[in-house]
C-alpha cells in the first residue's frame, strides 16, 4: 500500500494564451487534511479539475492508492471513490435539494425513484451538519450561502476516499465554518483525505495538516502545518513580504451623514423590516450576520434592485428614491453584488466590455454615446492595473479568467462609475491575501476621498479590520450597532444570533 | 342581394360545405372568393367554405367536422388526388354526395363511389396548352425565336412546389406534348420555385447568366406567379419590352390579372385560363340538382361544358391574342362584381 | 392585511384558471352560435383529430425538457409517412411504389420506419452533444436534409412524385375500427404513449436524469450524469414517436405525400409551451403537453365548425399562443 | 512542444479556415463544370440576390444578440410587401387594389409599410420585456396573426386574392437602376445598412448595452441599463429593416401577394449563425453575418447555375448548415 492515497505528478494544463498548469505535483496521504493554496488564478481549480475529469491535462500522469489512472470525466472520478464541491456553485435551480443531493445516484426500489428514502437520508444528512434548511426546498430560491452548504452537503454523502473542497467555506459564516470542521475532523477519521481550497489563511492553519503551495500555475512547494506560520504562507503564495493584512486606519471619518436609511422594511414578510442606520462620509459600515440574516435582501433593496413595502432613503440631508440600479446610479449609488455569476460577470464579454459596463455612457464624452475606445482604454487599463487583474489582456472573455479575478473585474467596473456610496456584498468572497489587501487599500482610499462604504461581510476578521462601525442582523432584523476598533468577534456573534433560538423553534 | 334571391327560391336553401386544398394560396383563395360571389348572387345555397391548409390530414379533419355538424352535399378540392380516395369513403359512409373540382381523383375512386362527381378540367391540359402556346410562337417565328440557329427549341421550366398534383402533371404534359408535336427541344433546366414570384425571378436571373440570355428561347412555368418572376428577370435584362428581337417568350397558367395586364403590353407570351367563374357556376348548379335528385346535364349545369356521366369537363382556356380581351375583362368582371356589391 | 389578500387571492384564482375559464367561455359561445356542437360525436371528434399531434408533442417534449427542440420533427414525421406508405401498399394496387415488392407483414414497413427516424434522431444527437452545436440550427439543417432525402426519394422512378396510395388494411384499420364503435384505436394508442411517458419522466431514474440535464447541464455532468446519454437518447425517442405520428398519419389519411408533416414541429412546441413546458429546459409534465394539444385541436375544431373563415383562425390562433403563454409566465414569476 | 505546436497550428488553420475552402473548393470546381461561371456578373448577380437577404439578417441579427429570436420575421416581410404594393400602384393600373387612391409620392407608402411594422416589432418587444414571455413563442404566434392579417387585407374586395401588380416606376426603379450598368441600387442600399449596423454595434453605446444585455440581463440590470427599452429597441428595428426588406421585394419583383417572405427568418437566422452569431446572444459580428448570406446566396446560386436539381440542393443547404456551425462550435470549444 502506497504512502500516498493520490499523487499528481508533473500536470501541464494550457487553454489559448495562457499556461493554467506547469508541470504541477501533489500528493495527498489518506486520512489527512491536504490545503491547496495560492493566489487567484494560480491554478488551484484547474488542477482539481483535472483530477475530477472536468478538464484533460495535456501531460502529467495521476495516481491513486499507487495505480495510475485515467480520468475523462466526472463519473470516473466518482467510480474512483473522487468527489468535489465546485468553487462556482451551479445548483439545478427548478429541483429541490433532495434531488440536488441525489442526482446522479438515485435511490430505487426496482426501477421506480424511492424519493421517500431520499428525503430521509437527506433529512439526517443536513441536520449532521447543522444546517436547517427545508429538504423540499427548490434550489433556485437559496441563498449562495445555502447553496455552499448543501454542496457540502452533497459532497460528503458520497462516501468517497478523496473529497476535493474548492473554497467550500467562501460564503459561510464562522459558525457554519466550524460545522464543517467538525465533519472533516470526522471524514479524516474514516481515513479519507481531503483536499481544501481557501484563501481564508486562519481556517487553513485550524484544519490541513498539510499544505502544498502554487504560484502563477507552477507547484512552489509542499509542507507540514506544523513547520509553517500565516505569514510564511502569505509571503510563499504573493512571493513577497507583507507585514499587515490590513491597511492602517487612518480615521478619516468626517462628522458629515452621507446616508440614512430610515425604517427599511421588505415586501416580504421573511425578511428584513424596520433597518435604520446612517453612514457617514468617509465611513465603511460593516454589515454582519448570520446566513439567512438578510443582508443581501437589504442591502439589494437599498440599490433598488428589490421593492421595499416601507421606509425612506435621505442623502445629504434629502430624501431620494432607488425605484431601481438606474436611478440608484444616477443618485450615485454603486453596489458589487453577492453572486458574481449571476449578476455580475458577462461571461463571453471581454474584461474591457465587463469594466465599461456602467461606464460606457458616462466615460464616452459625448450625448450620443460615441464611443472612442482608445480614450477609454486609458480607463480600462488603469483600474485593470491598480488592482492587478491578471488576465492576457483586456480582450480575453472574462470567463476565461479565475475567480478572484472575475471579482477584481467587477470591482474595477464600480470604481470607473465613481459613485459616492458604495455597497459591497461579500467584496472579497474567493480573493487571495494579496489581492485582497490591495481592496482594502482601494476602499480605504475611496473613503479618504470622502465616500461612504456600506460592506455586507461574513468574515470576523474583515469585517472588524475594515470597518470603521459594524451594524449586526439576525432573522431580518437590526440587533446591534459596534464601534468597530473596540468590537471583539464574540460581541460580533452574540448579537447575529440573538433569538435565533427561538425563532428557529417557531420554525 | 343573395336575402332577395333566397326569397324568390320557393324551397329554403341547400347547405353544403366546400373543402379547399388551401386558403393560403392565391390561386386558391381567388376561386374560393369568385365561387362564393356566384353563390350570393344565385341564391338557394349556403356555402361554408373549409381549409385544407395544403395538408391531407387538416382536409380529412375537415371533412370529419362537416360531417359532423351534418351537410346536404360536399365540393372537395383536395390536396392530391391520392386522399380523395379516403373522402369519398367518409362521404360516402354517412350517405352524402360529393363533387371533387380541380383535383381530378382517380378513375378507380370514382367508379367505386356512384356519388361521386368530377368537375373541372383535365389536370394535364393546362400543361398542354402552355405548351402548345410556346410550340404555335416557336413554328410561327421561325426567324427570331431559334436565336442561337440550331434548329432546336431550347427551354427551360418553373416548377411549383415539389410533389403537388399540379406540378407533377403539368410538368410531365410539357414535355409529352413537345414530343408529340415533333418539336426538337432541350431542357436547359427544370427546376421548382415553389410557386413563389421572387424565387423565380432569382433562378431565371441564373439561368440567362449561365446560358446567355439569348440561349434561353421558352419558359414554361407551372403558375402565373412564377412566369412573373421570371418575366421580372428578362425586363431586368432589357428584354420583353417590345423590340421583338430580344424577346423570350414565357408562358404560365392561371391567367392572373397581372399576368394578362402583362400579355396585354407584349411582355408575356401567353397563359392557360382555369375557368374559376364557369366552374363555380357549374359546381352550384350541380350541388343544387344532386340534393334536389335531378340528373346532370349540359343545361342543369349553365355553363359551356361537357358533361359525360359523372364527369362534367369545364376545359382549360388557352389564353393568346384573340381571346386576351374577353378574358382580361372576364377576369376583371370578377373584381367589378363585387364593386357593385361592395357599394 | 387580510382582506387584500384574499381580494388579491380571487382575481390570482381567476388569472391562474384564465385558460381553462376562456376554454368554457368559447364552448359556450360556439353551442350558442350552433347547438349541434353540443354532441358526443363532437368530442371524438376532437379526440381523434388530437391523436397524431398528442404523440407529436410528447416526441418534442422529450427535446423540450432538456432546453434542446427539434426543428426536423415535421419533416420526420413527412419522411416516416412516404417510406412507410411506400412499402405498405397492397400488392395488388395498380400503380406500386416498388413495382416487385412481395407482400410484407406490416410490421416490417413500421420498424423499418422507425429504424430510418431513429437514426435521425441520432444523428440529432450526436451533431448536439459531440459537435456542440445549438439544437436550433442543428436540427433545422437536419430538417432541410430530411426534407430533400424526402422529395428526391419520393420522385423515385416509377412513383415520379405522384402521391402514394392503395395502403394496407392492415394499416388502415388503426384509424377505422372503433372501441365500442366510438373511439378510435389511435386515441388510446395516443393515451398509452401519453401514461408511458408520464411514468417515466416522473418514476423512472432516466427521467429524472432528463430534468436535470435540462435544469443545469453542468450540474448533471458534475454529478457524474452522463449529458451526452441523456441528450442521444432523448433525440432517438423523439425520432421514434414522431415517426410513429407519421405511420398514424398514413394508417388515418390512407396514403402520402412528401408535404406530409410539414411544420408539425412547430404546433407540438407551441402546444406544449401553453401547456407549461419551459423552453430553457428543466421544467414541464405531460399533462401539460396534453392541455395544449387539446386547447389547439378544440379551438381549430370549434372555429372550422362554425365555419369562420380560416385567415381569421390565425389571427385568433396567435393572440391565443400569446394569452396564454402570457397568463404561463405570470404563475412561473410568482414562483 | 514547439514542433507539436507547429503541426497542431497547421491543421488548426485548415480547420478554422474549413468553411472558406470548402467554398473555394466549390467554386472551382462548379467552374470546372460549366467555365462560363468565371465572369463578372456572376459576382454581381450574387451581390444582387443577396441583398435583401443580407437586410433580413442583419434585422435577425438584433434579436439574436439580445438571445432573442423573431419567428415573424418573414411574415412581417410578406406583409409589407403587400401593404407597401398596395399603396404604389400606378394610377393607370387597371385593377388597383385602392381604386379610388390618389397618385401618391412613393415615400408615402414607404412610410405607412414601415410604421407599421414597426408597431409588430414594438408590440413582440413588450410581450418579450413586459409578460416576460420566451421569443421564440411570442413571436411564433405573433406570426401566425401577422400573417392572418395580411391574407385578411389581401383578400379585401375588390382585390379577392389576387396577385398586385402594376407597381409604380418610381419604386422598382431600385432593382433595375444599376450603378456603373453593373450594381443593382439593391446592392448599395444593402452594404449602407450593414456599415451602418457596424458602427451603431461597435461605435455606440446603444450597441455595446445590446451585447451586455445579450449577455447577462441581470448584470446589465445591475449595472444601470434598462433592458427593457434595449429589448424594445431592438425589437422594433429589426421589424423595420425586415419591413424594408419586404419593400425591396416589391421594387424587385414588380409585384406582391400574401405568400411574400414566407420563412424568410430562418435563412437570416441559419446566415448568421453561420456566421459565428450565437443563438443564446451577446456574440456576433455583421460580418459574419455578411459572410453566412453570401455562403447561402453562392450555393443556391451556384447549385441552379450548373442545373442541379433544388432537392439537392435541400440536402446540401442541410450539410453546409450542419458542417459550417460544428466547425464554428469548434473555434468556440477552443477558447
Ligand atoms: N476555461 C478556461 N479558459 C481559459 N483560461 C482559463 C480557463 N480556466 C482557467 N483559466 C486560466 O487558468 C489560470 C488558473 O485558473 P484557476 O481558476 O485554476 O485559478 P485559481 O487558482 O482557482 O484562482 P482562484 O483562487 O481565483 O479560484 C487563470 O489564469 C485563468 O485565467
Ligand atoms: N426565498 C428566496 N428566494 C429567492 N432568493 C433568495 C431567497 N432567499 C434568499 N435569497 C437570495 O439569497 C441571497 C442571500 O440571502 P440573505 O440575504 O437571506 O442571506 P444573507 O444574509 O445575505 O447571507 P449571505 O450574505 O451569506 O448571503 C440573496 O441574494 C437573495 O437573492
Ligand atoms: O397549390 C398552388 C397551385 O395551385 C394550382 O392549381 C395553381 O394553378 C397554381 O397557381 C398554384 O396556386
Ligand atoms: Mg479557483
Ligand atoms: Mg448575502
């Protein structure tokens, strides 16, 4: 028996105009937690796709338990005991998550579907792992947090002896997080290996036992944890030092309101009802909370993009209305939604189209809207720099680029509208230490040149290390307001599950 | 007006019901409409006219829903003569008489049926008559129309859509009758334009260019339409406009109105008249004696034809010089009728 | 709060049943105008008439679930007519497709028929999934093949494009004889296919499986689901149901033509959207397949009884597709 | 590794570069065939036959890059043509179709063809943007009522159906005027609009917020562009350019009847699909959309031109259609 339950051994990966693999290694020993970590676009997803069928490599030769193996398609690598949860959550949104879980692998008595089984294994699965959604629940109306957990979920339900985890925890919350922990500490237990993609550096020092590191689509290097620090990890991942993880604050926070948000309340009852809140200019408010909190309904209703059955906007000491994103824009509103695929990237545009997207009429510098593009590629290739989006150039479809990359995009998108409230949903969902910091730097400058920041964040450590106030929900309702520089994370929780208790016996 | 004429007609008004190969189709919806304006204007009939969509099937459901609702006597015209076969059973089944028109059923369909009935013309006369119209040009202009000298009749042919009776028919009785005449002929290209005047007019322009215009000396069309769209491309082409030395003589069927208005100027050759006016006529007249039980002859049927048994021919009308004015006026008789009526 | 709703509650009744209340409205309205519609006869009829394109709908359906269509469909069900007509004339008929044909069973000209569709729905398939090309216009380039194929066999010497007749009793009698002198075997020939395929979409893994591609392909594909599978499979027995409708058309119509089926594709989609079936993919029953054949075949029926002139039933054929698809759409945004 | 490259590029260009030299290929050989295919007014006879077919893609093309598609685009065709012949008959002419019609200026008709048409592109606009209803079905049934209405208006008395003719000189002057004796007016109106069409798609921003609603409503939603008026928009441009397409026909063919334009939409949309425009929106080019026009004109062309039987042609049109896109696929795949 092999010391290694699989080893990947000099994979080479290339689409047109870019090397995503060169000549990779990994090897990942059974019964342990193995972190995959690197910047966005280093070639994390495109490795693990390899090892899932998704993608063929064009050399390099994969191993299981010491047998070499072909695998051309997904369904070998299930037959091969490999599962994996996509970093891009792709629900089947008309089906409920019973079968979201079970397709591919229905129960049957005979020839006929046993969906009563089904719903009773799906039942245990779920309270396993703590999370209290609905087995009949039609996947197309979850939340991207929801949706992570029934992918875990799904994942775990396969009994498989490699378990590949692409940014499983992107959209949980801590609590969730360690829900999760718990069941890897157990799947380890069993003697299975997981591998575990994370740009979230504390998770990866509580879980993996080992971690291999990868750089611009070249294997960097292979390690115990225990020989290993955060800022070790952080400098083998950007290939430099970074003293912080945050940039300093520098309090600029003026007296000024920039925004109130007077007794916002959904259409629908679920949701989130009497908000009340003010950002200064210069502020970053933090919005914290729980999944199912209703952050994104607000924030959402806020932009317009939602209708709200109550309450009123004023900014600048005048009452204004979001009927929708177009007025919103106008009343100079930005708002970088949760759920990049969906609302966010235009997939087979180029980064160049994605970045103008709000823009275009307003850069263009004329009524008509002629456009000129070598006036606008100065705009383009100067955000697309500053946040150094790594990408062949600014005509390559956007889809073809990473994750976080994608994310930079966006970001790079608002920044050329220039508004002067901006809402960020989950900014930096999937981007590495690196980048991330340079988004830090970014919203910090922004509101030193007096923009308000309202960030909806589900990590502790962001959303006490940016925000200058943090504004906690639990079930829709507003439960706590805190001073950021002295909120403490435990403050942070108590206040995101006031009368979760309760409530969730309602249920 | 039709109110006044019921009146006068002592017994109430006969129903029948007519079932058309297709609305959807000039040819069609013109005859549909002359038959309905002779009706109104004869009176003692109601007429409820049904669509075959050119399809056997919506014709076979159509005919289940007449006789469903119950009808004195049907007038089919049905989309291949192969289906009349299956109406005449259905008809037949449920007792009522039925009279095909422009679609000729086989022989075999109407000796099994004895009420069964034919009016209209022969279905391969029309392409004789076409035909004929370019052979008379052809030996009568011996000087100018053998532009390229070779003593042989080069043409080409516009056919409809691809598997319709017509088409077929028309098609293979061109070439029969060149054959019978003795012409020498040769067919540059023969190929479908769907009915349809643009289609046409793109192949002709094809054609000129790959023969030269003057390598094309006849074109025979299976429609009015066509031989339009094809007379659009020669006009195009500077031809067909007087000068009789650079003229192709085109020949269609129907005898549209703008296909005599184009006879008329000399652009066209000639067209086959399909005598929609008489045949209506005869067909009411027929209806009317079938259900009264009177037998069928040359005057219970009212129009010039000849009636033999269960066949009543209301023969093609070659369409040239003589007969262009009586014919064009005819034609836009059908149009000042309803004038009249309109106002 | 209450009282809105149950206002809003009533006219969402009322939209929600719109169809069904127009549906009765029209009924009404047509018994009025002339009450012989009010008769048993009228609804085999109908039955009847919807037998062929029910099967139609269920074949499209099959491509429909999966966001996929099948634009050759009619041109499939005109080729299946003419090569099943060709082979299945009574040998004793004067003028024969294939003069020197023995006398087959005629179950041989019915699987050789099939057989033929079946390919095209593979090829179908394979142009699909192998060759990622949209099914629009794969298969509307499929549909102009089919349709050549169709008219240069049928202009075969001797038959010379002459429409084909002299079929079978064999065949024939599927549209003659009558259960209880009242409905044809071809409805419950229709309904029997309609149940099956209830059962498997709802009971059966294979259908399931075809929800799912249809929902999310990559998801299907993900979760080890072979996509190409289902796509192939579901193209072949589309091919083979309106193959079927094509052998029906020839047993009804005892004969055909290479005009058979043309467009029938596009009243089987339309049919099947009314009822429902989403042409993304991913959603729709047959039940739903079955309403909208019925709305069609009653509204053509009713409005040729009554004798409206048909360039009418077009207009009032498209504001219907509208309507209704209309009322559709405002349930699905609710949800 | 690099020579690998090196051979993968060569038979990569071949690939990619498939369609031209099969076309290529064609050429010569049909000139092999019948050398008198080598002259000049082959090339403008092309040019000439594509005109109108070229203004009816690129009106599609609007739709399709929203991911739209219009189903009426070839009935709309037809109903111009008869509305606009109706309106520009010679005073003279002996059975007009408005007997008592003053001599209008021709800008008049024009005017009144394409307003209305228009409104069928304003009313399928709202359908798709306000009752959220799919393209395909909007518009399908939108033609069956479009063309209801023409062959209501066609059969008005004292016309009865019968074929319009007698079309004023002012108006078909456009197809027999020919620039240099050489290219037909048709042509140069043509190539207007495509460069136009170019720099509305490329130079405005009208034109890029068609490609980012094309390729992601929601996103566009987000970011501020109403894809509401977009849709509209395109909507009601593509029903003028397809009206005008149907004035053309007149102008052409000196005549109209109701069967004009009949599926003039599925060759605009197989064109540009063959072209590269994707049928799920936000890709496409006018030129490639030039490009499948001229494809499909050059075969139908070059097919009649050497006397090759049409339903040959129909099986070939299927392969090209089938062969073309896989191959385009292909590229995509690549990326
Ligand atoms: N389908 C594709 N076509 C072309 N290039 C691709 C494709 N998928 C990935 N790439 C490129 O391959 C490289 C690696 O991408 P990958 O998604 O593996 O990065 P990653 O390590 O997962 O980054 P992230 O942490 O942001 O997810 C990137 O440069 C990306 O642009
Ligand atoms: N019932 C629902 N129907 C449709 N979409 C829903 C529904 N509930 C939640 N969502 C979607 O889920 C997303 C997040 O929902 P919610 O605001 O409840 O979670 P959250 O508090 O934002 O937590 P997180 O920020 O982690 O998503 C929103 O984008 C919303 O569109
Ligand atoms: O089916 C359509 C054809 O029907 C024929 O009878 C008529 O002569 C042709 O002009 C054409 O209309
Ligand atoms: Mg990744
Ligand atoms: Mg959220």
């Amino acid at each position: 028996m092999d010391e290694y339950r699989l080893r990947m051994i000099d994979i080479t990966k290339t689409f047109p105009g870019v090397k995503a693999l060169d000549k990779v290694q990994l090897s990942v020993r059974p019964g342990t937690v193995h972190a995959l970590i690197g910047e966005n676009g280093a070639g994390k997803s495109t490795l693990m796709k390899c090892l899932y069928g998704l993608y063929r490599q064009d050399s390099g030769t994969i191993e299981i338990d010491g047998k070499q193996v072909e695998i051309s398609s997904p369904n070998e690598a299930l037959k091969l005991g490999i599962s994996m949860i996509q970093q891009e959550l792709a629900p089947i949104p008309y089906m409920n998550i019973v079968n979201n879980i079970w397709a591919g692998r229905m129960e049957k008595k005979g020839i006929i579907i046993d969906d009563a089984l089904m719903l009773k294994k799906t039942q245990k699965l779920l309270s396993e792992l703590e999370f209290n959604i609905s087995p009949k629940t039609i996947a197309g109306t979850l939340s991207v947090s929801q949706l992570q957990a029934v992918e875990i979920a799904k994942a775990v339900s396969y009994d498989s002896k490699i378990i590949v985890m692409d940014e499983p925890t992107s959209s949980l919350t801590d609590a969730e997080t360690e829900h999760l922990f718990k069941i890897i500490k157990r799947l380890k237990s069993e003697g299975r290996s997981i591998i575990y993609i994370s740009h979230k550096l504390e998770e990866i020092m509580e879980i993996a036992d080992e971690i291999t590191v990868m750089r611009d689509g070249h294997y960097v290097m292979k390690s115990s944890i225990r020989d290993i620090t955060i800022d070790g990890l952080i400098n083998l991942m950007v290939g430099r030092k970074m003293e912080d993880r945050f940039p300093p604050n520098e309090h600029i926070v003026k007296e000024e309101i920039s925004l109130e948000v007077q007794n916002f309340t959904s259409v629908n009852p679920k949701s989130f009802r009497n908000i009340n809140f003010s950002v200064r200019k210069g502020e970053i408010l933090g919005i914290g909370g729980l999944v199912g909190a209703q952050r994104t309904e607000l924030v959402e209703s806020i932009f317009g993009l939602r209708p709200i059955a109550d309450g009123k906007l004023v900014k600048y000491g005048k009452e204004i209305h979001n009927a929708n994103p177009k007025e919103a824009i106008k009343n100079g509103f930005a708002m970088l939604t949760e759920e990049r695929r969906a609302t966010g990237i235009i997939p087979m545009l180029s980064v160049f189209d994605n970045t103008m997207a709000v823009s275009y009429k307003k850069l263009c510098g004329n009524k008509i809207g002629l456009i000129d593009n070598k006036r606008l590629q100065k705009y383009v290739d100067q955000v697309v720099s500053n946040l150094n989006v790594k990408t062949p150039s600014t005509k390559t479809p956007i889809e073809n680029l990473s994750g976080g990359n994608q994310q930079k995009v966006l970001i790079c998108r608002w920044l050329l509208a220039n508004s002067d409230i901006l809402i960020l949903d989950e900014p930096t969902r999937g981007i590495d230490v690196g980048a991330k910091y340079e988004i830090y730097k970014i919203m910090r400058k922004l509101t030193s040149e007096g923009k308000s920041i309202i960030m909806v964040s589900s990590e502790m450590p962001e959303l006490i290390g940016i925000s200058d106030r943090i504004m906690v929900m639990c079930e829709g309702r507003q439960t706590g307001m805190l001073e950021a520089s002295a909120a403490t994370q435990e403050q942070v929780m108590s206040f995101a599950t006031t009368s979760s208790k309760t409530s969730r016996k309602s249920r | 007006d039709s109110e006044a004429n019921m009146e006068s007609a002592d017994n109430i008004p006969i129903n029948a019901t007519v079932i058309w190969r297709a609305f959807d189709d000039q040819f069609q919806s013109g005859f549909r409409i002359i038959m309905q304006q002779q009706a109104d204007s004869m009176g003692g009939i109601n007429l409820e006219m049904q669509d075959g969509e050119n399809s056997v099937t919506t014709a076979v459901n159509k005919l289940d829903t007449a006789l469903t609702k119950g009808t004195d006597i049907l007038a089919i015209c049905a989309p291949d003569r192969e289906s009349c076969e299956t109406m005449a059973q259905k008809a037949d089944a449920e007792g009522v008489p039925v009279i095909f028109f422009n679609m000729q059923p086989l022989d075999d369909t109407m000796n099994k049926y004895n009420d069964a009935y034919y009016i209209g013309a022969e279905a391969s006369q029309s392409g004789e008559m076409c035909a004929q119209a370019l052979i008379n040009y052809w030996n009568d202009n011996k000087d100018i129309a053998d532009k390229n000298g070779d003593g042989k009749l080069q043409i080409c042919i516009l056919q409809g859509e691809t598997g319709q009776q017509d088409v077929t028919l028309r098609t293979q009785a061109y070439e029969d009758t060149l054959k019978k005449n003795g012409i020498d002929y040769e067919i540059l290209a023969s190929d479908t334009a769907n009915w349809d005047q643009s289609q046409a007019l793109d192949k002709m322009n094809t054609w000129i260019t790959a023969y030269g215009i003057d390598g094309v000396e006849g074109v025979l069309s299976n429609n009015d339409s066509m031989a339009m769209g094809a007379l659009q491309a020669c006009l195009n082409n500077g031809y067909n406009q007087g000068d009789k030395g650079k003229f192709v003589p085109i020949v269609g069927i129907d005898a549209n109105i703008d296909a005599l208005e184009a006879m008329k100027k000399g652009e066209l050759l000639g067209t086959v008249l399909n005598d929609r006016k008489n045949q209506s006529i005869a067909i009411i007249n027929a209806m009317k004696a079938i259900v009264a039980g009177e037998e069928i002859t040359e005057d219970t049927i009212g129009v010039e034809c000849t009636v033999d048994g269960k066949y009543v021919w209301v023969p093609y009308v070659i369409v040239d010089s003589d007969n262009l004015d009586d014919t064009l006026a005819q034609i836009q008789s059908i149009s000042s009728d309803t004038e009249t009526e309109a106002n | 709060m209450n009282s809105i709703n149950r206002k809003k509650k009533l006219n969402e009744v009322l939209l929600d049943n719109a169809l069904i209340i127009a549906l009765f409205a029209m009924i009404i309205g047509i018994i009025i105008i002339d009450p012989a519609f009010f008769q048993w006869r009228v609804v085999t009829d109908i039955l009847t008439q919807s037998a062929v394109k029910l099967i139609c709908a269920i074949g499209l359906m099959f491509t429909l679930l999966l966001g996929g269509t099948d634009l050759a469909g009619g041109r499939q069900v005109g080729l299946a007519a003419v090569v099943c007509a060709s082979l299945a004339q009574d040998v004793t008929y004067s003028n024969r497709f294939w003069p020197n044909l023995p006398n087959l069973p005629i179950i041989v000209p019915i699987l050789i028929t099939l057989g033929l569709v079946a390919c095209i729905g593979l090829i179908n398939g394979l142009m699909i999934t192998k060759l990622h090309m949209a099914p629009f216009i794969a298969t509307y380039g499929m549909a102009s093949a089919v349709y050549g194929i169709n008219q240069l066999y049928f202009a075969k010497k001797p038959n010379n494009s002459q429409p084909i007749g002299g079929i079978k009793n064999s065949l024939t009698v599927l549209s003659r004889f009558k259960i209880g002198g009242q409905i044809s075997i071809m409805v419950v020939i229709a309904f029997a296919i309609l149940l099956f395929t209830w059962f498997v979409l709802n009971k059966t893994t294979f259908g399931r499986n075809i929800y799912i591609v249809g929902g999310n392909a990559e998801a299907a594909k993900v979760s080890g689901i072979s996509v190409t599978k289902i796509t192939i499979a579901c193209f072949v027995i589309e091919s083979i149901l309106v193959g079927f409708a094509g052998i029906l058309e020839v047993a009804r119509t005892g004969g055909a033509n290479s005009s058979y089926g043309n467009a029938y594709e596009f009243d089987a989609i339309t049919s099947c959207v009314i009822g429902g079936v989403s042409l993304s993919g991913g959603i729709g029953k047959v039940s739903g397949a079955l309403i909208g054949v019925m709305i069609f075949t009653f509204i053509s029926y009713g409005l040729s009884f009554i004798g409206l002139n048909s360039n009418w039933q077009l207009v009032i054929k498209g504001v219907i597709i509208c309507t209704s698809v209309a009322l559709d759409m405002r349930k699905n945004a609710k949800k």
